[in-house]
C-alpha cells in the first residue's frame, strides 16, 4: 500500500523539521433544527418562579449522566420549528444559533422576571455524529464539549483500516429546511485544517468508502492479502489437477 495513502496531512516538505504553517480555522455556527434537544436552565434571583421553568433534572449535563436524561427532562424542537416553555409558549428557533436562542429566551424571560436578576443557559447536551464504513468501529458517537473535530471523531472509532480511503472521506450534514448535503473531504491534505468541515456539527455522518483494492477482495492486512491469494492459487491448483484426472480416466 503506497504510503501517501495512508498519511494524513501531508504538506509537500516533510523532510524539513522547521516547517511551520499556520491555518485559519473555520468554526460555523450551528443553527438549531427541527428534532434537535436542548437543554435549557435559568436562573434567576426568584427562586420560586424559576421552579417553572427548570425541568427536574436539567442540570444532568454536568452531573455526566447522559442521553437518556438529555431526552426526558429537554426541550424537543418540534416539526414547525417552535421551542415550548412553560408560561411563555413556544418560540420560533429555527435556523437560529444557540446564542440567538439564548437571547430571545432572556428577553422574554426579562419581561416576566421585572425585578430579578436572570440567565439563561442553552446547550446542545453534546455533538452527536454517527461513523460508518471502513473504520475499525463504526457507530454512533457523543463528545460533551463545544466542538470536535473529524480526527478526533475518526480517533474515537478507532482509525480508518488500511484499506479505508483517506482521500475521499464523505460528509453528510443536515441543513436548512430538513435538507442534506454530502461533501468528499481529503485527509490527507492539510487544506482540510482550512475547510468548513473540519469541525463537525450536531448530526453529522461521517462515511469513509473503501479503497479499490478492497473491491478486489484483498485481505486488510499483508498476511490477509497473502493468504487470499494463495487460497484462490490453491483453488486453481487443486482444479487443474482435477480436470487432468477427469482427462485421463
């Protein structure tokens, strides 16, 4: 397998130890969609009145106890696009970021809180992203932090295998309007640090296709790859050996 297809990040001067390269990162916003949870807690000098608003159980992001907190006591979107809370109704988040939502939430919350200090507190509960093809693990991942990148995504999974395809990693990222779109991104070039899917977001699939020597049937290792062609050698052998025995008798 030629190297160049299994290293990441390659920049052309490799062989000079005080290269030095600098990148500008590109984080986009998350906007909010229809099915996405949020966990939203406030706080405010009126104790009493804050009792309803606050879920039982919204603090579980801090408390590490997972999805199935996240999914009882959060705030679904719902098919129009609407957050509901208790007394104020619903609000139109949608296509919004989470700061966006944060602002309207104290707004509105200011106006029934006239006397007391308020904040609000917005988080997704995590970035959700699945992985599948050829990596060692694929499934469903979740990082509780602000933001995660596609290595350390793919780091979670285990690794692209060998005959994963670095250089046509593919993405597919829901959008505006419950819409998708799928881009092919290079890991082996360090364009990728520069590119606006460097940094997954909310719900993402990342799906790494198989090298073409894969379609071939060849092992994922050098033994494998040995033995396979040596078992259809084999197989050629044993079937020579049959027909010329066939033709003599």
């Amino acid at each position: 397998m030629p190297l160049e297809k299994l290293t990441y990040l390659q920049d052309g001067d490799e062989n000079n130890p005080e290269n030095q390269v600098n990148y500008s990162l590109k984080r986009a916003a998350y906007l909010v969609q229809t099915g996405d949870i949020l966990a939203i807690t406030i706080k405010t000098s009126d104790q009493r009145g804050a009792m309803y608003f606050n879920n039982q159980g919204t603090s579980f992001l801090n408390q590490g106890q997972g999805d199935l907190l996240l999914y009882l006591n959060g705030y679904t979107i719902n098919p129009a696009g609407f957050l509901e809370l208790p007394v104020l109704g619903q609000i139109k988040v949608v296509d919004k970021t989470l700061e966006e939502v944060k602002f309207i939430v104290e707004t509105l919350l200011n106006e029934y809180f006239k006397d007391a200090a308020t904040m609000v507190s917005v988080q997704m509960g995590g970035i959700r992203f699945s992985i599948i093809g050829d990596v060692v693990n694929p499934g469903r991942y979740v990082i509780y932090q602000n933001q995660v990148n596609v290595f350390e995504a793919l780091a979670l999974s285990g690794d692209i295998t060998v005959v994963g395809n670095r250089k046509s990693v593919q993405i597919i990222r829901q959008i505006k309007n419950d819409s998708l779109v799928t881009v092919n991104i290079d890991l082996t070039d360090t364009k990728i640090l520069e590119s606006e899917y460097f940094f997954l977001q909310p719900n993402d699939i990342i799906n790494v296709k198989p090298l073409s020597v894969k379609t071939l049937g060849i092992g994922t290792s050098g033994f494998q790859t040995f033995a396979s062609i040596l078992a259809v050698l084999a197989s050629s052998a044993t079937l020579i050996f049959t027909l010329n025995q066939i033709g003599k008798s």
